[in-house]
C-alpha cells in the first residue's frame, strides 16, 4: 500500500492499486505489474470519499488485443478459404 499524501487545505489522499508479484527462488529481483484501482480522500471533517480511476491504458490495450485477434481470424477466413 501507497503511503498517504497530505494536501493543503486539510486534505489527505490514499492510492489503491492492485498489484502481481513474481520473484524466482535465489534471485535478486524479479517482475511486479501494479494499476491504480482507486483514490480515497479523507477531509478534517471526518468525511471520506473513495473515486474510483479508470485505467485508460489498460482499456486500450485490451482493444488492441482485441482488434488483432479479430483480424487474424478475418484474414484467416479469407485466405485460408481461397487457398482450399
């Protein structure tokens, strides 16, 4: 976890992110992938609002994911279907 961040005007802010580890067995280091999930605002006043973030790289790669896949198979119905 993120530690909290205080802002002017009585304000602290917390990042949540999810996060995926992986380390190998007698090496120093390894591979973590971390995204924002979320912010939480906490006020002087006792409230806390929790504003979700909406990862906008992930929504694009997932696209282009997608789009490849889809051409794939689209040239693959087009050839695949003339060369028989």
């Amino acid at each position: 976890m993120e530690p909290p961040i205080d802002i002017p005007g009585g304000r602290r802010i917390l990042p949540f992110t999810e996060h995926f580890r992986v380390t190998l067995p007698g090496w120093d280091g390894g591979v973590r992938w971390q995204r924002p999930v979320s912010v939480a605002e906490y006020r002087d006043d006792g409230t806390v609002t929790t504003i979700p973030v909406v990862d906008v790289t992930r929504q694009a790669q997932w696209t282009i994911y997608l789009m490849g896949m889809v051409g794939a198979l689209l040239v693959w119905l087009v050839f695949g279907r003339k060369s028989r």
